[in-house]
C-alpha cells in the first residue's frame, strides 16, 4: 500500500493539513517542521497522488492522445511531436490506440475525461461513423485538437492533403507508362484512403483510362492484407495482372512485396508498387509519399498546450499538410 498523508500525520505526530502544506510548498511552517514532514516522507516512500492533487488544483499535468493503430509506424513519428511538446510543458501523455474500432475509439476517450486531463488530441475515424462522443467534449468543455476535421464540428484541426498524394502517385504511374494499375484501399473507416482513391479515379477519368475493378482491393489494413493480396496477385498470368499497383501505405504494399518475392517474382519487373507513409522500416528501395508526421505530432501538441493555458483565444485553425512523393526503384518505366 502507498504510504497517505494520513500515515504521515499519524507517524510525525502533526496535523494532515501540516503535511499537506509542507509537501506542497506552501509558506507558514517552520524549518524544524518542514524538516521533520520531508524526512518522514522520504524514509517511508510518500509518492504524491496526481489525481487527488488533480482534483484541486484543476490540472492532471496530463494529456491524452488517442491513435488509430499503434502497431502502424505512421503514427510513431506524430506520438514523438507530441511526447516532446508535452515534455517542454512539464506534462504526461496518455497514449491509448482505438484499433480502428469506434467503439473503442468512445471508451478511450470517455475514460480519459473520467482521468481529467487537461485535454486531448485525437486521431479519430473519420468515415462511416457516428461523431457524438466528439461533440460531447465541445459541451464538456475540455480543450482537444482533432487530426482530420468533422463536418460541422467547431474546433483546432489537422490534416493531410492525402488527395494530392493519390494524385502524384497516379500521375507517377502514368508517366512511367503504366495504364493497367490496381489499387489497395484502407479501410471504409479510413478518409485518407477515400481521398486517395477519389484522386485515382479522377486522374485516370481524366485521361480516359477504364479502371479494372478485379484489381480494386478494399479494407485492407496490415501486412498480412498484403501478403494475401500479393498471393493473389501473383497468381495470375502476366498478361492480365496489373502493371502497378498503388497501396494505401507502405506496411501492405510490404506484404505485396514479400509475397511476390514469396513466388519467385520481382519488384518491380512484374509489378510496379508505390506506398504511403515513408515509413523508416523497410529496406526495400519503395517509392513512397513522404507525410509529415512529426512535425503534425508537434504542432498538435503545441496547439492543445496553446488552448489549455489560454495562449490562443482567437478563431480556430485548420492546418493542411502538404504531401511529396519520394521516387525510388520500386516503378519500373515501361514507356517504349
């Protein structure tokens, strides 16, 4: 059991309200008492309550940050943004991942607000779902900054152009002379998968080219979907396989990759992949569309701190990160 304020009252033979004083720095006490609270408190492991001290102080020192996958490399870099700025402001983060489950994704936040941080910023689903667990905590009053933005939803927001990389992707498939190319999709909950396949669509309407819905793949989500998807693939004739293929990010598109080596085929001789994310764990020369997520991980940080200690009083700001795509070896031109 942890020692109390109670024990130390009990075993100094002072008053709880002299304890308390003394373990919070107030003025008022002696030095001889400070001495005797701070001795006692050391010699049998007094460890403060943050909670209880929470609860009068009306700060946690706390934050929370809510992910969709913490097994995804996506998300490592925008945790460390946030970890530091939490850091530079004497400050805890709670970190919990939804799994991309909704349900989930509402118990998290709700047992955070029960935890009273001081606030919250949420990489929330954004397709396919309810939003009023969101809306609650606009009505509860606790500061949060959403990474995506909720249609009618008043606050700080964060986002990717994930339309734009869709677009350059296409677009870099075609000039490498690919015209039968497949795509993998995330998942239904996913807005950065719906924006990057609307980009693909629109490129390849605009130039008038039919898009083979035996090599759309859709909820894709881990390398496992991958591999499966790459097994597929691979068994086809060459003459009707795709050419490329572009995956929602880099872990599937590493899935592809294995099970083709898996069969004895080449990346990217016998297909060409791009991925998403840019992630720093693979080898393999993939060309990606680069996202800045730690400099996301940050700014969401330093807004939330900015609405938390009311530096920021002003209208809400929406940020959109620009995305670039990181050209490599994995796309082979097969222009004549």
């Amino acid at each position: 059991m942890n020692t109390t304020i109670s024990d130390l009252a009990r075993i100094t033979g002072l008053a709880k309200s002299t304890i308390s004083g003394v373990l919070n720095n107030k003025s008022g006490f002696s030095e001889k008492t400070r001495q005797k609270v701070l001795k006692a408190a050391e010699e049998h492991g007094y460890v403060p309550n943050e909670i209880a001290r929470g609860l009068s102080s009306r700060s946690t020192g706390s934050i929370g940050l809510i992910i969709k996958d913490i097994t995804n490399p996506f998300y490592n870099h925008i945790t460390k943004g946030v970890q530091e700025i939490a850091r530079e402001h004497g400050y805890t983060v709670f970190l919990c991942s939804s799994g991309e489950e909704h349900d989930t994704e509402i118990e998290h936040i709700e047992a955070m607000v029960r935890k009273r941080v001081d606030g919250l910023i949420i990489a929330p689903l954004l397709e396919d779902v309810t939003f009023d667990h969101i809306f609650a905590l606009q009505r509860q009053e606790v500061p949060f900054v959403l990474l995506g933005k909720i249609p009618g939803l008043a606050c700080d927001t964060f986002a990717f152009d994930d339309y734009d990389g869709g677009r350059q992707v296409t677009e870099h498939m075609l000039a490498n002379g690919h015209t039968r190319i497949g795509f993998v999709c995330g998942l239904k909950t996913s807005r950065a998968s719906k924006l990057r396949y609307d980009a693909f669509i629109d490129v390849m309407n605009k130039r008038g080219l039919p898009v083979d819905e035996r090599y759309v793949f859709r909820e894709a989500n881990g390398l496992a979907d991958g591999q499966h998807i790459g097994r597929q693939l691979a068994g086809i004739d060459a003459e009707d396989r795709p050419t490329a293929l572009i995956c929602f990010d880099d872990v599937i598109a590493i899935g592809v990759i294995r099970a083709f080596i898996e069969a004895g085929l080449n990346v990217p001789d016998d297909l060409s992949i791009v991925g998403f994310d840019d992630i720093d764990l693979t080898t393999f020369p993939l060309t990606s569309v680069s996202i800045p997520t730690y400099e996301a991980g940050k700014a969401l940080g330093w807004t939330l701190f900015d609405r938390i200690f009311q530096r920021r009083l002003t209208d809400f700001q929406h940020i959109m990160f620009d995305q670039k795509l990181v050209v490599r070896t994995s796309v082979k031109n097969i222009n004549p």
